[in-house]
C-alpha cells in the first residue's frame, strides 16, 4: 500500500505540474498600452481634416473662377495649408502608435517563442521517459496487482498518464499557434506603419506645394507695380490700425491692473484701521469680522525677454529702414523676419497677457501679448494659433506655429517690439 500512495502521490504531482504549464500557455499577455480604438479614433480624426480639405478646396476653386483677389486667394491657400499640417500631425501620431504596437507585440513574440520551446523540451523529456521505460511498463504495473480494488487505481494511474502525456501535446500545438499568429501580427503592424510613412511624405510634399502655391501668388504681385502698391498701402493701413487697437488694449490693461493695485491697497488700509479700531475699543464684546475684497491678477512680464524661437537665430530680414526693389518707396520694417521652418513652435518672449489672436490682414495669423510698463510682442505670419485672448502665457510657452499666412512670400516669424505704442528693434531686446 505505501507502493501504492507513492505512486498516487507522483501522479498528482505530474497533474499539477501539466496545470501550471497550460496556465503559462492560456494566461493573456500583458494589457497593450495601445489598441486599436486608438487607431480609429486617429483615422476618424484624420477623415475629419481631410473633408474640412474638401470643402476648403472648393472654396479655392469658387475664389479662382470668380477671379477674386490675390490676397482672398492666399488666405484661403493659407487656411488648406494649415489643414495639412494638421493632417501632417495626425498621421505622424499614428507612426508613433505603431511603434508602440510592434514594441509590444515583439515582446510578446519573444514570450510566445520562449513557451514554445518550454513546451517541446517538457515533450521531449516525457518521450525519453516513455522510451526508457517501455510501452511493457504499463503491463507489468497491472499485473502486479494484488487485488481488484489495486487494479483499479493502477488503472487510473495509468490513465491519467496517458491524459498528461496528450496535454503535453496539445500545449505545444497551442504555444506554436501563439508563436505564428504573434508573427503574423507583428507583420501586418509593420506593413501598415510603413504605409502611414509613405502617406505621410506624400502629406509633406502636398503641404510644400501648397506652401509654395501662396508664396508665388505674392510675388505675382512684383509683376503689376500699381497693384503691388496698392496691396501694400492696404497691408500697411492695416498694421496701422491693428497697432491703433494694441495701444489701446494696452492702455486699458494697465489702467485695469492699476485700478486693481490701488483698490488692493485701499482694502488692506481700511482693514488695517478697522484691526486698530477694534484693538482700541474696550466695550465691544467681540471683534467685528473684516471685511473681504476680490483682486484681479494681470500677468507682467519678468523684465527681460527670450527668442521666440528655439529652432532658429537666423534673420531674413532686419527691423529698419529699407528700400523696396520695384516700387522704390522707403518704408519702416516694423519687427524682425526670423527663418524657420513650416510649423515650428513660436514662444512668448516674455510673461504677460494675450490681447490679440487672430487674422489680422498682412499679417495673417498674429498674437499680440501684453507684458506690462506700455510694452507688447507681436507674433505674425503663423499657420495657427494656440492662444485665446485674455489668457495669461508664461515666458517660453507656445503661442503658434510658424508659417506663411498674410502678406508672406515663405514660411518665417515676423517679431515685433512695442514701448508705448512706438516700434522697438527686438534685437535690443533679445538676441
């Protein structure tokens, strides 16, 4: 009998053995940080631009058969161009997220393949074992039964042998198929990353060609004198005005902020005597609460100022005094042109506060900051905006990105300094 339990015992053992090898094969890998809702819902948000595209497209075609102004033209090439990069972006977050999906998907390939080859050497022991021992071995067991009730455990012994032996084979099969559909995966993930690369170079070389659409419908304008002219006096009227309504914005901010510094003040004087009051007074039962007062915050800026921009030191084109080729007529160039490419980041130079996003005629995309003391940025040219007026920025933060919009004949920066309604060079400023 003690024969007997020691065999039962070997069989349980072999059992518990084969259940943790089926829990290594059936257990799911690790939860993906990426799935696939998130590649839809990137190809949904990519379907979206490319029927704003559409519709922007049109509009291009409408303003070309109605032969609608040069400028009209631009902006609307202007605004498909910025769709592009959006697009751009779009795509190039799918990329990222099929690198995140094959990453993960090799780790599992590599998992797959080392339970694999667990398997098959759990197989390969069980059949040396098998061939050491003889198929006779399973006779000799039951004959040397000693009584019915013996036969029948050695019976289910056998049986249950046998039954580990078939999960041993189902459990390489199972690993093998893990090791070939994780392949498989990983394949079709690579095919389609490599597809998204090669749309999103098409993407680039369309944003290029559209870019450069706009610029040559600006420098048609060299071919006309008259009509040069009269775009630039429309372009110049309207920096003249848009630097009418910085002025103001900036006067009303720093009278607000000073309204606001001397009612802050006047609250803590009258507070101040009201604790002097209540310190003297020797009948009052209890102190009187005081009262409470609301301030608002204007943003300032630190006093100095960084370039707002950190892919490029370059200037194209410098703040002064300079003499148009064609129309000969000398004019002020108000800011910098700092060269950058097609949708990199613009940065506050300072601290401060947002009083202008928007269009704003020759200046396309334009953000107007206020930094306190009569000073303010201006930021032109930008294929889009990332700020909101009144919103308050720190030094560094983003407020657009580069491009090519208004009267703009290449992507670039346009900076402007302002003390007090008056032009500054920027480079006295920051370098």
């Amino acid at each position: 009998m003690k024969r007997s339990t020691a065999v039962r015992v070997i069989c349980i053992l072999l059992a518990v053995i084969f259940v943790l090898s089926l829990l290594v094969v059936m257990l799911p890998s690790r939860a993906s940080a990426v799935t696939q809702s998130e590649i839809d819902a990137l190809q949904a948000k990519q379907n979206e631009i490319k029927a704003k595209q559409a519709e922007q497209q049109g509009q291009i075609d409408s303003l070309r058969s109605e032969q609608a102004g040069v400028m009209d033209q631009k902006e609307a090439l202007d605004a498909e161009a910025d769709l592009t990069q959006q697009e751009i972006n779009v795509v190039q977050e799918q990329i990222d997220v099929y690198t995140d999906l094959i990453a993960q998907k090799t780790v599992e390939l590599e998992q797959a393949k080392a339970d694999e080859a667990e398997q098959s050497e759990l197989l390969r022991t069980r059949m040396r074992e098998m061939e050491e021992g003889g198929k006779l071995s399973f006779l000799v067991v039951l004959m040397e039964s000693r009584s019915i009730s013996d036969l029948l455990t050695r019976i289910d012994m056998i049986n249950e042998v046998m039954s580990y032996d078939k999960s041993l084979e189902k459990s390489l099969t199972a690993a093998r198929q893990h090791v070939e559909e994780a392949e498989v995966a990983l394949e079709q993930f690579k095919a389609e990353q490599e597809a998204k690369k090669a749309e999103l170079d098409a993407k680039k070389a369309d944003l290029m060609a559209q870019v450069a659409e706009a610029e040559a419908l600006i420098k048609s304008l060299e071919s006309d004198i008259d009509a040069y002219v009269a775009a630039y006096n429309e372009t110049e009227a309207a920096k003249q005005d848009l630097q009418k309504q910085i002025d103001q914005k900036v006067a009303q901010l720093e009278a607000e902020r000073k309204a606001a510094e001397e009612a802050a003040r006047k609250a803590a004087a009258e507070a101040a005597a009201r604790a002097a009051a209540q310190q003297q007074s020797s009948t009052s039962a209890a102190a009187a609460p005081a009262a409470t007062t609301t301030t608002t915050t204007y943003t300032t800026g630190t006093g100095s100022m960084i370039w707002p921009s950190n892919s490029s030191h370059t200037i194209t084109s410098p703040f002064g005094y300079r003499i148009h080729p064609i129309t000969g007529v000398s004019k002020l160039h108000t800011g910098v042109d700092i060269g950058a490419s097609y949708g990199t980041n613009v940065l506050a130079a300072d601290s401060g506060t947002v009083i202008l996003a928007g269009w704003n005629g020759g200046y396309g995309n334009c953000v107007v900051i206020s930094h306190g003391n009569g000073i303010s940025t201006l930021y032109g040219h930008m294929s889009s905006i990332a700020v909101s007026v009144g919103q308050s920025v720190s030094q560094g933060q983003t407020v657009g990105y580069v491009g090519s919009t208004g009267a703009s004949t290449g992507p670039h920066l346009h900076w402007e300094v302002a003390v007090n309604g008056v032009r500054q060079n920027p480079l006295n400023y920051a370098s």
